[in-house]
C-alpha cells in the first residue's frame, strides 16, 4: 500500500479533533491499520498522521520527527477522504527477467504471443527495450502461469 503523511497542524482544538478522526476512519476503510494492528481512534490532538506499509503510525507532536522531512507523499486531510481502495494500491511490479528465461512477446495487443528466451535489457525505457534471443520486442512476461496466452491475442489479466 501507498504511503502517506497527513499534515493536520493546520487545524486546532476539536477541528482537528474531527478531521483527524475522519481520516482515520477513512484509513481503515482503506485497509490501514495501527502498527499494533488496531483499528480504533487514537491521538486525535495529534498535528501529523503517517501511513505506512506497515500500518498507521503518528509521530507525536512534533513537525521534528524523522518521517516530517521523508519523501512519502504530503497529502490534504480533504484528498486523503476522497480516495478509493484502487488509489492506494502500489503499482504491480514490471518482472525482472535473467538471460535465459523463458518469456512470451509481442509487440502490439493484436500481435499473438510468441515463446522466446530472454537475453537482457536493451532499454527499460525504449519501447523495443527487451532483448530475447529472436529480436527486441515492446511486451514481454513470464512464460510461467501465461502458459495459456501462447499464440493468441488476449490480455495479461
């Protein structure tokens, strides 16, 4: 899941109080839980909130924790409330392929899938960036549990 830091110090006394309860309500609706694996309210007074792989965490009272200055992406209490479970979900990871593994290609979504074997990046972020043993191709998955899509056009589901 997506990580993320709340910053409600802009609000004070039982405004915050609020929002900070709204947000964590929408964060366990989310799939976010306490670190302790908990899921009731806690620190509403608190002015950062910070959702993390391992759950819902708060830094205390302070904008001089560790996590204040981190890279995880600052959102609004107001676009934290309007997300949806699809919006909080990391990106799949592209495969990583080793010289000789076997891989299904094409280059279009009309092309049928063709079996080859995976020599190495030509670029990652060229369109023809696979290199396999016949030629560089656009698309390129495991062969394994895509057994079925060899020679036909449909999708990776």
């Amino acid at each position: 899941m997506k990580e993320f830091k709340i910053d409600l110090s802009g609000y004070e006394g039982k405004v915050r109080e609020v929002v900070s309860e709204a947000v964590q309500r929408k964060a366990f609706e989310l799939g976010y839980g306490w670190v302790d694996g908990g899921k009731s309210l806690k620190l509403l007074d608190a002015p950062l909130l910070y959702l993390n792989i391992n759950g819902f965490v708060t830094c205390g009272y302070s904008k001089t924790c560790s996590w204040s200055n981190s890279d995880k992406a600052e959102i609004s209490p107001a676009d934290f409330l309007a997300l949806t479970p699809e919006d909080v979900r990391d990106a799949p990871k592209e495969p990583e392929f080793k010289p000789f593994d076997r891989v299904l290609v094409r280059d279009d979504d009309d092309d049928e899938w063709h079996i080859d074997f995976f020599e190495g990046y030509y670029d990652k972020d060229a369109p023809y960036g696979n290199m396999c043993v016949s030629s560089r191709w656009r698309h390129c998955i495991p062969y394994e549990g895509n057994e079925h899509l060899l020679g036909t056009t449909e999708d990776v589901k």
